[in-house]
C-alpha cells in the first residue's frame, strides 16, 4: 500500500508522521480525501475535526480551529496556529468542546471589558463637555 508523510505545523511545534495511507478532511466545498501520489493541492480546512490513517492503525484525529493544507511531492503539510491529536473520536471532540468553550469564555470577558472601557470613556467625555459649559473646567475660549 502507498503511503505519504503527514507534517503537522503549529505555533509551539512540528510533527512528521511516516507511512500515512489517507486523509480525510473538510474545507469550504465540503468533505475531501487524499491518498498517497495525489496531485499537488492546497486549501484552507474548515474549523473542525479531520482524520488520517497510518497503514492498519486506528484512525487519529485532528481537532484544529482552521489550517492551511498544501499536499506536494507525496508529503501533506499542514500549517495551523495548534491542533490536538487523539485517537479517541470522543476524548477530542470532548477537548474541542471545551476549548471552543474556554475560548468563547474568554471573547466574552474581552468583550465585557471593551464596552467598560467605552461607558467610561463616554461618561468621561461628558464630564468634559460639562465643564466646557461653565463647570469647574472652563475653557479658555470662552
């Protein structure tokens, strides 16, 4: 059976796996595979979960928040800010789920903290204009 190297690239490091026989992922036009001696190929693979298979081992899965997938010279190169890998389907859909849930927790608190920042800048620029009209600040126009 044909096989091709898997190159996982992340912002914190490289993985090279040898003998992978299939990839199964997904972009925007929906749900792809790639064996080995494929023609060159790149798309960008949809926030998710992808799968690849080394000869007769389980299949192991990727769980990644978007990637950049290049297939060249029977090698599938990967590029993505950081995956986890597992060959439990449960166990990583499990860790996505809470890191999309960490993730959108933190959104929330950034959030929160952008419109405090605005509610204080916009009573803080009222305080300005009140002062302009004969407050305690008097401009020195007038």
């Amino acid at each position: 059976m044909s096989t091709f190297t898997l190159h996982l690239q992340s912002a914190t490091g490289h993985e090279e796996l040898a003998g992978v026989t299939s990839f199964l992922g997904e972009d925007a036009s929906g749900s792809f595979g790639i064996l080995a001696r494929h023609a060159r190929f790149m798309t960008a693979l949809s926030f998710g979960l992808a799968r690849f298979r080394q000869a007769d081992a389980p299949w192991q899965y990727l769980a990644m928040p978007g990637a950049l997938l290049y297939f060249f010279d029977n090698g599938l190169y990967i590029y993505t800010r950081r995956y986890l890998r597992d060959s439990d389907h449960h166990r990583i859909r499990q860790a996505l789920e809470e890191r999309i849930a960490a993730e959108e927790k933190a959104l929330q608190e950034v959030k929160t903290a952008l419109h405090h920042m605005e509610e204080e800048m916009l009573h803080r620029l009222w305080r300005l204009q009140e002062g302009e009209k004969g407050g305690p600040w008097t401009s020195p126009r007038g």
